[in-house]
C-alpha cells in the first residue's frame, strides 16, 4: 500500500460548502484517493493559515474524519512533540520572544518535514510542492493544472503583461522532470507544454471535470416560479442566462450588448437577461455596459451568488445560456447548464470547444452579428432549441466525477 500525501489547503472553508472550481477538485479527489485500497492517504496543509478552516471543514462535513494530518505528526511522538512546540508558540507569542519562536518554528518544520519525506507520493490540486520534497527523486509528485490564464493573460488580473507576478508562475517554472502534471483539458496541456517546452510529453496527463450532482434538468414549475421569486425575475416572462464572476475575462460586457441589440433589432419587450455570480475584479466595463442603455436596462437582472440547487433549476428554464468567455482552462458553467438541459451559445476558443463539442452554438468571442443571431433562433425556434436541448444533455454524459476519480487512479498507479 502506497502512502500517499494530498495538499488540501484550497478546502479552507470552514462551515462553508464548496463552491469553488479548485475546491471541488480537491474534494473529489480526496474522495477518489480514500476509497481506493492501494494508497493509504495522509492530508497536508501546505498554507499554515489555512490550516484551522481545513480540518474544520473535514471535521464537519466529510467521512474523512479518520485521515491523520500531517501538520499534526503521524505518530504518537511527533504528535506529542507538534503539541509541546506549539503550546512553547502560543507562550513565546504572548511573551514577545520573536527571536525564540523562530528557532521552535524551525524545529516544527524539521518534524513535519520527517513525517512528509516518509512517504511515497505528494499530490497538489493547486500549490506547489513542498521544497523540502521537489530534492527527493524516490517520491513520486503531481500537480493538478486548472489553467494558465494568469501566466498568457496577466492583465486580466491586473498584472502588466509579460510580467512574471504572478504565483503560478513560479509554481510551474520550477517544477522539475520527478512530477507529473495532470491537466483538467487538453487545450491546458497545450497552454502548459508551450509554457514548458523542455518538459516531458509524456508527464503531462488531462483528467476531465464534471459538473455536480446538483445540475439537473427541472420540469417542476412550481420549483422555477419559486427560485423566480426569490431572484426578481417576472414569473410570466422568458430569460437567457449566464453564470460566472462579474470580471473583464468573462466578456460580460459583449454579452449585455449584444441582448440590448437583440432587443432593439427584433422589438421583444418579454424577455430578459439573468446574469449571476459574485463581482469580481475590475468590474467596472460590466457595469458601464449595463448602464449604457437606459431603454433596456430593467431587463438585465443580477441575482448575485445563488446556490447550485437553485441555479440548476434557473439553467432548465432559461431559454439559452451564453458564456462568451475570453479564455478557460476548463470550462464549468457550460457543463453545468448543459447537464441541466439549458441550451448552450459559447465561446469557439481555448478548452470551451472541447467541452462542449457540436452539442452547442459556438462563436467568435466579439462577434456581435453571431451572438444575436443565436439569440433571435433561440428565443423564436422552439424545434433549434429542443434540439441543442437534447444535445446538450447528451454531451453531458462524456463528463462524471466517477469518470474522473477511475482516471485519476489509473494515472497513479501507471506513474509509480
């Protein structure tokens, strides 16, 4: 039985459920990794302020409960020990002693440091490995790769372009030939190896997501009319929809315009636009487009964040969902609207083609005349919509969380 380490720093949750792309892989991994009788699994937190909302999180809301952390020791000396420097922490703090912490942090880390070079095997679904492991060739180390949108296109995150900021991108130039990279597409494998000529092909693995349980097609009426209610939207009229965090990346912008001359061209006063998720940065374009046009303006509305249970209800009865995205590493929302049997107009770029194949309508990203075509077939072609309807639903089927955890599987026990 192999002993196998997962980082799972991006679970600092706390009491909150996941809802976040990075989170669910790692949770889903935990879970493809637990159930399998090769590999014995030991948790790590490399982000020692995540450390506290990690193990509450596990605590309160997996079957995990069993799992030893690493932070804590694995055996009952350095458990021991871990809780004496840790107690020596909290007193020296409180004294002001800094100099003195340092030498007992020092000693922490060599314990733990003992307790991760023991094993066999150290999986991240996001950070980097740990420096004290990248030195050690006999244990095996993989990465999970969502994108590489911070390093081509740094200015979507406020980084001036060709600038080497960014966290990832140091994560990824130093990772060395012992690694092995596990891609969510095969567009990021692509984005990765362009990145990282000199790495080996063969390292390099794509291991497909899959939208949750949650997103699934409602035909309840009421359910609709009652999430509806609670979202502002007029429970006699249809809607387009789309779902992301308000930010430049996401194209929102040319979303909201092409619905306000899709309006003008066609004269439809029944129709609106539901756009929801959190604000995220540099939002402002969004919103200047919103209020460009004061005619049309009632009919975007933003729900803000609403839950997965809700959102698939929103996605059934939309008549179409648009996501016009820039750039994706794997692109969730569509797989998500597409299971719960929503029509799909996306993008024709990076990982979004592959995701949603012919099972969708697929478009230049600033395409204006395209984007409102689609819309008019949409909104007046019952039979083009029940047919992408149906296609969408199929497509969903190539992509499973039980499909990704045998995947995964099979990439450890082949690298090892």
């Amino acid at each position: 039985m192999k002993k196998i380490i997962l980082d799972i720093s991006p679970l600092n949750l706390g009491k909150e459920k996941v809802s976040n792309g990075v989170a669910r892989v790692t949770l889903e991994t935990i879970r493809a990794i637990y159930r399998d009788k090769n590999f014995k699994l030991y948790f790590y937190v490399t982000q020692e302020d995540n450390y506290l909302l990690c193990k509450q999180y596990i605590l309160l809301n997996t079957e995990f409960k069993d799992v030893i952390f690493l932070n804590d020791g694995d055996t009952i000396i350095s458990k021991l020990l871990l809780l004496l420097l840790n107690y020596y922490i909290r007193i020296l703090t409180k004294l002001g002693l800094s100099k003195t912490i340092g030498f007992v942090n020092r000693l922490k880390t060599k314990i733990i440091n003992n307790c991760l070079e023991s094993k066999d095997i150290y999986y991240s679904t996001f950070f980097d490995i740990p420096t004290v492991l990248t030195r050690l060739s006999r244990i095996m180390k993989f990465i999970f790769v969502h994108d590489l949108i911070p390093v081509k296109f740094p200015e979507y995150f406020g980084i001036p372009n060709g600038s080497q900021n960014h966290y990832l991108y140091s994560v990824f130039k130093t990772l060395d030939i012992n690694t092995t990279v596990i891609t969510n597409s095969e567009n990021t494998k692509r984005d990765f190896l362009l990145f990282r000529p000199d790495f080996p092909k063969e390292k390099v693995k794509v291991n497909y997501l899959a939208a949750s349980s949650s997103f699934k097609n409602n035909t309840d009426n009421e359910k609709l009319n009652s999430v509806k209610l609670k979202c502002s939207i007029p429970l006699e009229s249809n809607y387009f929809i789309t779902n992301s965090t308000l930010e430049i990346r996401k194209n929102l912008d040319h979303v909201i315009e092409c619905f306000f001359m899709f309006l003008e061209k066609y004269k439809i006063n029944n129709l609106y636009l539901v756009l929801t998720g959190k604000k995220g940065w540099n939002a402002d374009k969004i919103f200047k487009a919103l209020e460009s046009n004061t005619k049309y303006r009632e009919k975007i509305i933003l729900t803000g964040f609403v839950s997965d249970e809700e959102l698939a209800i929103l996605y059934s009865g939309a008549l179409c969902f648009a996501y016009m995205s820039l750039y994706e590493g794997f692109g969730l929302p569509p797989l998500e609207a597409m299971q719960s049997g929503c029509p799909v107009i996306t993008s024709n770029n990076s990982s979004l083609p592959e995701i949603v194949g012919k099972s969708g309508v697929l478009l230049d990203s600033n395409d204006h005349k395209s984007l409102v075509n689609s819309f008019y077939r949409f909104y007046s072609d019952i039979n083009f919509r029940n047919e992408f309807k149906e296609k969408a639903m199929e497509q969903s089927k190539l992509f499973s969380w039980e499909k990704y955890s045998k995947t995964l599987i099979t990439i450890l026990n082949s690298s090892i």
